[in-house]
C-alpha cells in the first residue's frame, strides 16, 4: 500500500492561459472507452460511472512528437494501473481501508486485467499484496489496449449508518516508466488519473440515464452551467503515485500474454475527446479543463 502521507499531487489549471512553448506535451494519452456524466459542471473534473466487473478497455496512446523521448523508440514500457481512493480522507486510511475490503471479501481483487481481451500488453502482473494494482509491458509503436475490471463498488467504503448513501469516488491512475540503465523500468515517464464511480452490475447504466433525464428537465441556461457526455474519458496528467518502490518489488506472475492477430480499432483524435485532453488541446481551451485539484485537496468531513 502507499504511504498514506505522501499523497499524490494532482496538476493545478492555472487560470491564465499558457504560452504555447510553456505547454508541457505529454508523450503518451490513457483513453478509459466509457461515458461521462452528463450533470458535472463546466470546469469541475469529469466523473465516470463503471459498472462492478464489467470489461472496461484502456487505450494506451503513443503521443510523443517527432524526436520527443528517442530512448523509448524501439523499446517496451511498463505501465502500472491502480484503483484509489478519490477522497484524501479516505487516503490517510488506504491500508486500513482496503485490509477490511479484503477480510469481508476474501480471494477477491480489487483491480483485474482481462488478458483474453487486452491487445499489445506483455508480461501483465499481479501482486497478491497489491489488490488494487496491476502492471504491464507495452510498446508505444504498437496498437495496445489493455482492458480492466473493477470488483469493488463505491458504497462498500460508506460507513452506513442508514440506506442511501452516497458512494465514494475512485480514481484510475496510470503510471509509465522507462528502463534505467540495470533494465529495471524505474525512470517515470508520465501519469495521469480520472474520478470514477462502481456501481453493481447495470447500476452504472441506470445512474447514467438518471443523470440524462435530469439534465433533459433543465432550461436552457442552466444547461450551459454542465459539460456535455463524452463518450470517452480522457485520463488527466498527474503527479506520480508515490509507491514507486513497488516498481522494483518482484511479485506473483500471471501467464505473459503477447498477443498476435487483432482486428483494429479506430482511436478518437483529440476534437473527439473529453475537455480533460491534454497536451495542445489544454493551450486552446484551458477553461474547459477540470479544476480538480480543489475536489481532491478538500476533506470530507
């Protein structure tokens, strides 16, 4: 589990609008192929709705520019993705948290890769001391898609003093390194997250029309205070999570699984995509990329 005090650091959206040779570009895009909510507001983080184990794929993109990261060219990286709690309150409190998940619900993972449907993924892992982790070798200059399951729903972690409680949000974050010099992918390359929420099977589906017909009901200018549905979630930079030591850690290994012949899937370009896009999409409209620093930095009390 990670040190409950080194949190992660979300990137902060300045309310100025950057320079175009300030704009960081980031070499890789993480695409989640599922809706956004329909009732979150302009410049709040866009918030996902996931249904309990069902296949969600992952779009790993290579979005360097020509020369950007030459070492890479050629080579695999490792991605490590993992379910976290969104709310620091429940950050602090990780271990405990998700030790009392594993008492009431022995055997089970909170994070699982589907590897029959996963493309371009090599060597994917599992730690059994990692519930919430998996990782992956991938090559940039290949088409790969890694597709996640996600067992555990967001009411499990409210305390439930009474029947309708809100349930609490997730983050899906994905980490990228590179080898060092001794071959271990230890040099961090990029990370980005999103909010999320799991839902009991189809519960998803039903939150996420609930949030359609309410937003139908508004007038006009109170729907130009939310963001459309995307049909996609955009994974939003972020700082590192700052269980790096994990990286060089040894676990259990599934079967490597290094796919062969695959239909291809057409990928969105970024006019397509969520406001959350990063990259030269958040020089052209900074206004429309989530604040969610504010969101995460908030106690819930």
């Amino acid at each position: 589990m990670s040190d409950v005090l080194a949190l992660p650091i979300f990137k902060q959206e300045d309310s100025s609008l950057p320079s175009e040779n300030e704009t960081k570009h980031p070499p890789f895009q993480y695409v989640l192929c599922a809706a956004t909510s329909p009732a979150v507001k302009l410049h709040d983080e866009t918030l996902t709705y996931l249904n309990q184990g069902q296949s969600y794929e992952i779009r790993m993109l290579d979005n360097r520019k020509i020369g950007d990261l030459p070492e890479v060219s050629g080579k695999t990286v490792k991605s490590i993705i993992r379910v976290v709690f969104h709310d620091r309150r429940l950050q602090y409190t990780e271990h405990q948290q998700l030790e009392g998940w594993k008492w009431n619900r022995p055997g089970d993972r909170l994070l699982d890769l589907d590897i029959p449907l996963s493309v371009g993924i090599i060597d994917p892992r599992t730690n059994p001391a990692q519930l919430n982790t998996v990782e992956f070798l991938w090559d940039p200059s290949k088409r790969t898609s890694a597709f996640i399951q996600v067992h555990c729903i967001s009411t499990e972690f409210t305390p439930r003093k009474h029947g309708g409680e809100k349930g609490v949000p997730f983050r899906i974050q994905i980490d990228t390194f590179k080898e060092n010099e001794n071959g271990e992918y230890t040099d961090h390359l990029h990370s980005a997250s999103c909010q999320i929420k799991v839902f009991k099977p189809k519960g998803a589906d039903r939150k996420q029309k609930t949030d359609r017909e309410k937003m139908e009901k508004r007038t006009p200018q109170e729907k130009e205070k939310y963001q459309p549905s995307y049909e996609t979630t955009i994974l939003t930079e972020c700082s590192p999570w700052p269980d790096n030591a994990y990286v060089n850690n040894s676990p259990t290994t599934t079967p490597a699984f290094t796919p062969t012949q695959h239909s291809t899937y057409s990928v969105p370009d970024s006019n397509s995509s969520s406001p959350n896009h990063q990259g030269e999409v958040i020089a052209q409209g900074s206004g429309e990329v989530s604040c969610f620093c504010f969101l995460f930095f908030s106690i819930i009390l």
